[in-house]
C-alpha cells in the first residue's frame, strides 16, 4: 500500500497493484482497475517513486499523451498495445490512451522500472 493525499489533504492509502493509470493534467487523478478515481496531491513520479519503494509486482511505465500530459501507465491492466500510426494502449476495462511512445519503448521503460530506473 502506498499513501497518497486527496486535495483536501485527507491522506488516503491505495493498494498500487490496483492503480490502472495515473495523470497529471494539471492536478493528478489516479485510476484504479475497477474504474473509481481520484484526485490527489502527489505527483506521477512520486506516485511512481512510492510505488517502486513499496516492492510492488506491477509494472509501471511514466509515457506521455498526445496532448503533453504524463501518465503512469500500470502494465499489469494492459491488454494491448497497437501502433496505428500513434501507439493506442487499450486495459482490461477497454480503456483507450494514445500515447506518443513506441512500443520498444514501453517495453524497455517497463523493464527499466522493474531495475529502478525512472524515466
């Protein structure tokens, strides 16, 4: 479990293998698998950071949205990944994000995550 802390400061704990994505756009609303959000004071590299700490078996990756927003992306929910020409991520929930990485890309971040290299 990771401790984050809602806007109004009330801190919360959140199991991170259940965090689908996060993004920061301009507060940061955090996801979970079973479709509930959030918004929170924590940023997607400290929610990155935290998570990493924490031991977790996901597999988090930090990629950027079309738009120019970051998310964290848990690749645990990830159902497929489609380069058309814009890499198009769809989850389990059959969430679509398109991001601007490549699939190489997604790949060698998640194993950097795993080695604790944050990018």
């Amino acid at each position: 479990m990771i401790r984050l802390n809602r806007l109004n400061r009330t801190e919360i704990l959140v199991n991170e293998n259940f965090i689908e994505i996060a993004e920061e756009a301009p507060d940061t609303v955090v996801t979970m698998q079973n479709g509930h959000s959030f918004t929170v004071q924590e940023t997607v590299d400290e929610i990155l950071a935290s998570a990493h700490s924490s031991g977790t078996w996901s597999r988090f990756v930090k990629l950027t949205r079309l738009k120019g927003s970051v998310i964290l992306v848990n690749l645990s929910f990830l159902e497929m990944a489609e380069e058309v020409p814009d890499t198009v991520l769809i989850t389990q929930n059959s969430h679509s994000y398109t991001v601007r990485e490549k699939i190489d890309e997604i790949q060698a971040k998640s194993e950097n995550f795993r080695n604790g290299v944050f990018e």
